[in-house]
C-alpha cells in the first residue's frame, strides 16, 4: 500500500513517511494477529453436536495482559510522534524568504513581498494560483483566508494547514528537489471546492535568480528575497 | 422486593384488544412499536442514504458524465443531456455537496442513530431487564413522533430553492453559516432545525433508558446481571444527554447567523470561525462513540450466545464501556490538529486519543477470547457478528495512523479518513444485521430465511471490504475527500482506476442489499411462525412469547438468578441456562 505514497521532497517529509510505514508495520502486525486467531478460532471451534465448549468466564492475567502491553505502545507511540509534529508545526525553522497566500472562493492568492521583504508595500506583487520558491531554502507561508476555511495542501511536500478567516497562520516547508507540484485546497469551500488548486514551482538558485530578476527588474538580484545567499543556512 | 408503579399499572389490563388500531400503530406507547416504528423510519432512510452513496460513486468514478435515472431532479442540479434522451443527466458540484452532506446526515442521524439506540434501545431495554415498559411511556411516543417530524423537516430540505445543505455534515462555519458561501438557503436552515428537533427526540428517548435501567429492573437483576447490550445503551444515552445540548446550542447559533444576522461565527464582525469546531466535536466524538456502542453490546451478546460459551471477561466489557464514556470528552481535539488550533494542544489530544484507543482494544481482544474454546454455530447473526469484529478491527488499527499528528497532517482531509469512518461506523451495519437477523424473531414472530441471510451476509462482507478498502490507496495516494471531480488533479490520474474499481464494487454492495430487503419483507408475512427462543439463548426476552404481548409478562415479573451468559455452564444438562430459570428450592429464596 506505501507504493501509492507520491514522492517525497521536503526536508521533513521523510520523516512523516518513516512514522507512516512504522505505524502500518506495527498496524499491520496487529492486524494479522487478530485475523489470524480469528479465522484459526473459526475452524478449531466451529460446531459440533458432541462438544461442549469451555465453560470459562475470562482469565484475568490474560486481560491484564493485552490492556497493559497495547497501552504501552499506544503512548509509546505517541511520545515517539510528538516531536516529528513539533518540528513541522510548533517550531518554526528561521527564515527571511516569506511569503503570503490568501485563500478564497475558489483561488490561491500568493503575495510576493518584493525586494524590501516587507508585505503591503509598493514593490508587492500577487499572482494568482502561482507559488515561485528556491529549492533547498526554508519559506514561511503566511496563510489567510478572505472568506471561508480552506487547506493549503501540497502532497509531496507533506505539508497541510487550514487557512482561517480573521487569523493568519504560518506554516514552513523546505523542498530539497525542483520542479512544479499541485496546490490543491483540502477543505470543503463551496461548490468551487472542487478544483481549487494551484502551482508551486521550485527553482533551481539560477532559475529563482531569473524569475525573480523579471518580476522585479529594477532591483539588485542579490537583494532579491529569498535568492539563495540569504536562504537556509 | 417491590416493583415500580408504572409497571404495575400496564399489568392489571395486558389485553391488545382494548386498543384500536391508531392507539396500536401510530399513536403507541408501547416500547416495542416504538422500536418497530423507529425500525421502519431508519429503513426508509437507509433506502435514501444509499441511493445517494450510489449517486457519488457514479460520479466520482465517470465525472461529470450523465447518469440514468436522474434526469427528474431537474434544473439546476441536474442538466438535461439532448443527445442522451429521457432519463439522463450530469449534475454539478452545488449537488455533489448536497450529495454527501445528505449521506452522512441521514445515515447517521437517521439510520444508525435511530436503528441501534431507537429501535433496539426501545425493544430490548425493557424486555432484557424485566420490565413491562419504559419509565415513561408517553415521553416515550413523543419521543418517535418528535422524531418523525424531524424526519420530515429534514427531506423538506431537498425540495426547497437552492437545494439542500452543502457545507458537508460536519458543516464547518463560516461556510455553513453565510448563505452566499454555499449559495444554499432555507436547505441549511432547515438542515439545524431538523437536527434540533431529532436532537430534542434523543433527549426524550435517553432521559427514559438511563431511568428505566436505574429504577426498573426486575428482582434479581443486579448491574453486573445486565447483559451487555443494555450496558452499551445505557451508557450510550449518558452520552446523548450529555452531548446533545452542546450540538444543539451550536446548531441554534449557525441558524441564528444565518437567519437573525448574529455573528457568532463571522470574523469580520468578531466571531470565531474556529469555535464551531470546538463544539460540533465535543458533541461530535462521543456521538461516534453513540454509534459504535450498542454495535460493540450486540457483537459481544450474539458472540456469547453463538459460540455457546460465557462472555470472555464481562467486567472487563463493562469497565472497558465506562472508561470510553468518560475518555470521549477529551479527544474532540483530534479531529482538529490542522484547524489552526494551537499545535501544543495537538500533542495532547494525541496523547489522549492513543490512550482510548486500549478500551477498544480490549474489547476485541475480549471477543477473540470468547470465540476462543466455544462450540460455534454459524447462524447468520454470528456471521455478521464476526464480519463486524473483522471491520471494526480494521477501522480501529487505521485510526492509530491518524491518531499520530504527523501522519495526520498528510492523511487529514483525505480518502484515508473517509475509509476510516467507514469501517467504524458503515461497519455497523454488520452488528445492525446481525441485531435484525438475531431478534427478528421476537420482533415479529415469524424467522427470517437462513439460506438467503447467509448468502446475503457473506456477499454484503465481500462487497464492503472491497468499496472500502480501497479507498485507502485513495488517501495514501493524496486523494482529499469531498472533491467532484478528481480528474480535475493531475497527481489523481494513476488513481482513477481505484475509483472506477470502488464504484463497480458499491453498487453490487447496493444491490446485495436487496436480498435483506426482499427477506425482511417476504419473512414479514410469510416467515415460519418462531419459537420463544429459537437460539437457545439466556437473556429474558427469550422466555416470552415472539412476539411478546402488551406488558410483556402475561403473570409476575421474572426473577433474576445468574447472570446473562451461563452457557455450557456445568450445572445443568444443556448449554444454556436461562437468567430467570429457578434450578432448585432455598437457592435464592431472597428474590423469591
């Protein structure tokens, strides 16, 4: 089943994979184990007019058995998640390239801040449904909504966060591997639901230095955000 | 001992004569029409919410393509295809929406809410714990009849301008409630309203089970006698009566933003988008839990009594139960870790929902160990029992992925959870079959036909496994849920076989159901007249007449020797031992 898993390209999406498959393992090993007593249970004990089953009404080593040892993994497992959450969620990795994308019926608005990297000033630019990064550079996404709750989704970045009206929401990623990837929206929005999606196109440092160059040609390449001298460290 | 007054009352007049027909059939206050009425009206809707299902699936499987038999709904849900002729059409995503907003509603609120807790909760409680009714049979009545008007009040949504609610069932503000965001008008509107009313039936409906079991059972039937399925009941209804009024008051201030012009959910003026959340899961966990509970009751009774053996562990069962009553109310956070909430609380619903994973655990661990040693007899209620300790197994290991927040920021929102909650909750349907093939008899009085349920019952556990299991590959590939058309994605194309794979498989789950349908109705008129107790089972309702008349016991009140699950017990000749069987003088002169 892990086959279907899109390709990985964030820095921490291996190890959300890594807990995925952990997790199907210890799942999957649960799962034979009932199915295999089940239908062993099914054949040994199935019926006949010359038996009497086990008069037992339980066995209570047994019992304490199988809540103590499930109970172990289960907050075993939980303590062993948590700081894989932490690092995607609670702490935001340092960054000067930021960008902000509102969310509404039924578009991506992406707000570029523009050479001064500071937002709703002149040299702003938004384009729609159109999301220019550089590869191996850590960006904070600065989401809001104009309407209702979306979810910026990107499925090889493992990377999902809802987009609320009145509040805005910073999420991180850093993708280790250029190319275009899908940005569809992962909450009911309406009946536009449906295909909201947009593009985030990773860049080679030579290609952002280009993109950027032509969206703001008058300035200094170099002082562009986001260019790779001042990206992740 | 003394007996309660109200069952007192029924037994001096248990004559169904003196009752015409509108008191006997529309207007009853007897628990046992209730339960059939409550029986019937969650059919019907099964009907509704399936068909619906079949909709989806024809869509997601051909989007955007025309359907047979659809052209009826008309403009502007569905347009007319000219090169098709009469009887085709396409409909648009608003009817999507519409679609499996409606499904989930009514399959919840409307068919496994009222088929468990009404139907059943009605028929057995009184029944299983020796009692000639309800505490309160009146509050009983109005507890269906407030429900049917509901019921109405809910399918009055389809026919109004701007089609039926939309916002999904979890019905996410500000979506739901700022009609310009769905385009949807009185159809959401009427959707809370609907949901107060059916809300307000399952408070008349819990406020009578948790009385009932305090004060009504008969002599001898102390807690730990009470079989299982009335354990799962009773807690169930603490549940609703706990739970309902915070739904009820969050429905009430999404009517009031749509309608008054508050702004309880509106950022723009102050509101919280996000509080909607907090309350709809704070009702809407333990709700899950109001829709598994009474499965996990039947399973465990009809596994006991088919494997002719004790249960496996009955206070394990029963504190397992409890502590899932009391752990419900502190995992609504996981349905929320993407919401936007603040992420440290992630780590503790994490903790808190890993923790109510164990009871679950138990129980089916519990399960195994009763099966285990038995003397099996594969009639068709025990086939359903296994096929739900089968699905119910898998829904609750899929959980554990989703449990874990960072598994969940990829599988939120995705096919996963749709098969998730399928397995949990469709997977029902297996202890729902397995109640209806189990106390049919005592029902209606007449047995239903084993070959066809057999058949009908391995075939429905084939075909489930095959719509939704798949949908798993679905989410691990990234397929999000409530989306029109997934050939809208480019990542989606590989998936689309899956899809086209899935549908072919619901609709022969679809039509399989036919089989119980025609069963039902044919054993309805013509099924071989049943026995008292056609499966050699322990509880008090097998020591009645099928079905049993009004006031249930025709003399005195049974008296309550053992507990409920004395099979194969060495103290008599044959395997099962009824709990109101007396074996001998001055045993139990106490409760004589």
């Amino acid at each position: 089943m892990m086959s279907w898993l899109p390709e990985n390209v964030s820095t921490y999406g291996g190890q959300i994979d890594g807990l995925f498959y952990f997790i199907y393992y210890l799942t999957g090993a649960a799962f034979l184990l009932v199915h295999v007593a089940l239908i062993a249970f099914i054949f040994l004990y199935r019926g006949g007019d010359s038996r009497r089953a086990v008069y037992s009404h339980g066995n209570t080593t047994l019992e304490i058995i199988w809540t103590v040892i499930p109970a172990i993994i289960f907050v075993a497992l939980g303590i062993y998640s948590k700081p894989r959450w932490d690092n995607v969620k609670r702490f935001l990795p340092p960054s000067n390239h930021q960008v902000r994308v509102t969310a509404k019926q039924f578009n991506w608005d992406v707000q570029y801040p523009g050479p001064d990297n500071q937002f709703d000033t002149g040299d702003d630019v938004t384009l729609e449904n159109d999301l220019n990064v550089p590869v191996n550079t850590v960006i904070h996404v600065h989401l809001r909504s104009k309407d209702v709750i979306h979810s910026f989704f990107v499925p090889q970045f493992r990377l999902k966060q809802d987009a609320l009206p009145g509040r805005e929401i910073v999420a991180w990623f850093e993708v280790t591997k250029p190319g275009k990837y899908e940005m569809p929206c992962a909450e009911l929005c309406g009946f536009g639901h449906s295909g909201m999606k947009g593009w985030v196109t990773v860049h080679t440092p030579a290609d952002y230095d280009t993109w950027s160059h032509e969206r703001w040609p008058q300035a200094n390449a170099a002082a562009a955000p986001g260019s790779t001298a001042q990206g992740h460290g | 001992m003394s007996t309660p007054i109200v069952a007192d009352a029924h037994s001096e007049h248990a004559h169904e004569h003196h009752v015409g027909f509108i008191r006997h059939y529309v207007f009853s206050t007897d628990h046992k029409m209730i339960g059939r009425q409550f029986f019937f009206t969650s059919l019907f809707m099964m009907v509704i919410g399936g068909l619906m299902a079949m909709m989806m699936r024809h869509e997601l499987a051909w989007p955007e393509e025309p359907m047979p038999f659809i052209s009826w709904i008309g403009e502007p849900f569905v347009f007319a295809d000219a090169d098709k002729g009469l009887g085709y059409g396409a409909f648009g995503p608003e009817f999507y929406n519409s679609l499996f907003t409606m499904h989930a509603t009514i399959m919840i609120f409307f068919v496994v809410m009222p088929m468990m807790v009404g139907a059943f909760g009605n028929f057995l409680i009184p029944l299983m714990i020796g009692a000639r009714d309800m505490a309160f049979p009146v509050l009983n009545m109005l507890s269906y009849w407030v429900f049917f008007v509901g019921t109405l009040v809910m399918l009055a949504g389809f026919f109004v301008p701007g089609g039926h609610a939309a916002a999904g069932w979890t019905a996410y503000t500000p979506l739901s409630s700022v009609p310009e965001y769905t385009g949807v008008g009185w159809g959401q509107n009427l959707w809370c309203l609907s949901l107060i009313i059916v809300g307000a039936s399952s408070m008349m409906g819990s406020i009578n089970y948790i009385t009932t079991v305090v004060n009504m059972r008969a002599p001898g039937m102390s807690w730990f006698r009470i079989p299982l399925v009335i354990w799962s009941l009773w807690i169930t209804a603490i549940l609703l009566l706990l739970a309902l009024p915070v739904l009820t008051s969050a429905l009430a201030m999404v009517f009031l933003d749509r309608v008054v012009g508050t702004s309880f959910f509106k950022s723009l003026s102050g509101g919280e988008p996000i509080l909607w959340q907090h309350l709809f899961w704070f009702f809407g966990h333990p709700e899950v839990y109001v829709l598994v509970l009474p499965a996990m009751g039947v399973t465990s009774e009809i596994l006991s009594t088919f494997s002719r053996k004790p249960i496996f562990g009955y206070h394990a069962m029963a504190y397992s139960m409890i502590s899932i009553a009391f752990l419900s109310w502190v995992v609504w956070g996981h349905h929320m870790f993407l919401s936007g909430m603040n992420p440290v609380l992630g780590n503790a619903f994490m903790i808190s929902t890993m923790v109510i994973a164990v009871p679950s655990a138990i129980k089916t661990f519990n399960w195994l160990g009763t099966i285990w040693g038995g003397n099996l007899r594969f009639s068709a209620p025990m086939i359903n029992a296994l096929a739900f300790v089968s699905t119910f197994t898998i829904g609750g290991l899929s959980g554990i992925f989703m449990a874990s927040t960072p598994v969940d920021i990829y599988i939120h929102d995705t096919y996963y959870i749709v098969a998730h909650f399928h397995y949990v909750v469709a997977g029902i349907i297996f202890a729902m079959f397995a109640a209806i093939y189990y106390w049919f008899p005592k029902m209606y009085g007449r047995r239903m036909n084993e070959s066809v349920a057999i058949a009908h019952s391995l075939l429905t556990f084939v075909f489930f496994n095959m719509t939704f299991f798949p949908m798993h590959i679905l989410g691990v590939g990234g397929h999000m849920r409530r989306i029109y058309n997934p050939m809208q994605y480019d990542f989606l194309h590989d998936l689309q076989g899956i899809n086209v794979f899935i549908t072919y498989s619901a609709f022969a789950l679809g039509l399989t159901q036919l089989l119980f349908v025609g069963n039902l109705f044919a054993s309805l008129f013509a099924g071989k007249r049943a026995t008292n107790n056609p499966w050699e089972a322990n509880t008090l309702e097998w020591s009645l007449p099928s079905p049993p008349g009004h006031g249930n016991w025709p003399g005195p009140l049974p008296v309550v020797h053992r507990g409920p699950y004395e099979y194969s017990s060495p103290e008599v000749a044959e395997d099962y031992l009824p709990q109101d069987r007396d074996l001998g003088p001055g045993v139990h002169a106490a409760h004589a």
